[in-house]
C-alpha cells in the first residue's frame, strides 16, 4: 500500500513559516489538525507526565519522525512544529479532565468515568495526579496569583478580548508560538 501524506493530494505537507513562527497558507489549519490528532493519541503521546517538557525523548523522537513522515519539514522548523504538538498535547490533557475528573467528587468516580481516548493506565496516573496535594496546592498558588482564573467570566471585557476570546496564560496573541510575554514585555512577566 502506498503512503498517504498530510497534504490534500496525499503527499507531503507543504510547511511554510512567517517571520513569527506561523505556518502559513491553508496549511496552517490542515497542519494544525494533524497535530490535534496525534495528540489525541494516548500510546504515541501519553498523557500521564506533568509537563510536556517532562515526557521522555523516545515518545519525541516518534513524534517528530512521524511530523518529518508526512510534512516537508526540515529540522530547522523541528524547535517550533514540536512547540505547536506540545501545546496540542496540553490541550488533550485538559480535555480529558474537563470530561472524566472535574465534574465527579471522588477518585472511584474518575475511574469510572475514564475517556474513551485514554489508556486505563495512564488515566489512573492522572487522577492520582490530580489529586495529589502537590496539584491541588499548584491551583491554589495560580489561584492567588491570577485570581481571574478562578472566576468565570472575568476577562477584560474589551473590544478585542470580545472578539477573539480571553488570553491563554504564557501566550502574546498574534505573534505566533515564538513570542512569549517575558520575549515580548520584558522579564517582569518571568
């Protein structure tokens, strides 16, 4: 059987990038569901690790070779594709709890409630996780530093924060995956 790329004819992904780090052209959404995707792939990617900076080299290194697969990447894009799968992965993570851990009471009911997309295994991980009082103290300490995460609805209620929705903490908006705020505005935002 013949392989099939990511690019809509079948072959390779076409990636190019802005002065920014954006993929751009109509690749940029295609390439942005792909990575959505393998993210979602518990046994490619497995969710049980804290931190994407924290998940092994091995599970890496097959990401990026499955990237390289099927997309005309070249290593000098590798640091900046790998940042975009890492935020797709954290994405998944926060999915799973949002479905499976935050709306029960009890770790018995998390374990019921496991998501169809995540390995039992892993799935226990997490829940011991979060439930753990090292993660419930991180909330907490993000609760008082940035208080608005905590309460619905408290976004700056500006023009462009209506139109596009709230900031993601550690994101400048529209500058692509390579500007961080402390890039952006200076150490105090560290």
């Amino acid at each position: 059987m013949m392989h099939s790329g990511w690019g809509k004819d079948g072959g390779n992904l076409h990636i190019e990038l802005n002065e920014h780090g954006q993929v751009i052209r109509s690749e940029g959404t295609r390439l942005s569901s792909k990575l959505s995707v393998l993210a979602r792939n518990d046994i490619l990617a497995p969710l049980n690790h804290k931190d994407w900076r924290l998940v092994p080299s091995m599970y890496k290194d097959k990401i990026w070779a499955h990237i390289k697969e099927n997309t005309d990447a070249t290593d000098d894009k590798k640091r900046i594709l790998m940042m975009s799968f890492g935020s797709k992965w954290k994405e998944s993570k926060h999915e799973a709890k949002i479905i499976g851990y935050d709306p029960y009471n009890t770790d018995i009911e998390c374990l019921a409630h496991c998501p169809d997309r995540v390995e039992e295994d892993q799935w226990c991980s997490l829940i011991h996780y979060w439930s753990s009082k090292e993660a419930k103290k991180q909330m907490e300490d993000l609760t008082e530093v940035y208080p608005e995460l905590n309460v619905p609805g408290s976004a700056p209620n500006d023009v462009y924060s209506q139109v596009m929705g709230s900031d993601t903490h550690g994101i400048v908006r529209t500058l692509g995956k390579g500007a961080s705020p402390s890039l952006v505005y200076g150490p105090v935002y560290k």
